[in-house]
C-alpha cells in the first residue's frame, strides 16, 4: 500500500506517513476532506542500521524512520530540510 502525507486546507493541520489504499476515503479534519501533499518521496526506506546524523547533537543521533525525524525535528525546534 502506498503512503500519503496529508494536509487540511482549513486549519494547517498535517498528517503524515499514512498508509492506505487509493480507494480509501482520505482522512478528514474540520468537517472537510484533507488534501494529498504534492511532491515528496514518500517511497523512501531507512536502512536497517539507521541513518545517523552526527552534527545534531554533541552526541550522534540514530533515526530509523522519517517519522521519528519528524517528530524529534518537531521536538527540539530544528529544521532538517531534505532530510524530511
């Protein structure tokens, strides 16, 4: 099944790494569907070991999945550009 990434024109909320079928009704937020996000890869895959970001942090920082990159990005108030 592919994944989407979504977002609500009426209040900015957004959704991402949802996994579902074409045929399935999209999410809805504010009483209206949300709209697929144009233009990212949504394909990619982490490889096993991780990806490993060294200038985060004095320690290094292992991710194993773009939603794990989004939510610490989200956390620490850090814009990792390409990388989400």
């Amino acid at each position: 099944m592919p994944i989407y990434d979504f977002h609500c024109k009426r209040c900015g909320k957004k959704e991402f790494d949802t996994l579902q079928r074409m045929s399935d009704p999209k999410p809805k937020c504010c009483g209206i569907s949300m709209e697929v996000v144009p233009g990212l890869c949504s394909g990619y895959v982490f490889p096993a070991e991780g990806i490993t970001l060294t200038n985060v942090e004095a320690r290094p920082k292992t991710f194993h999945s773009t939603k794990e990159m989004r939510r610490y990005a989200k956390d620490k108030n850090l814009e990792l550009g390409a990388l989400l």
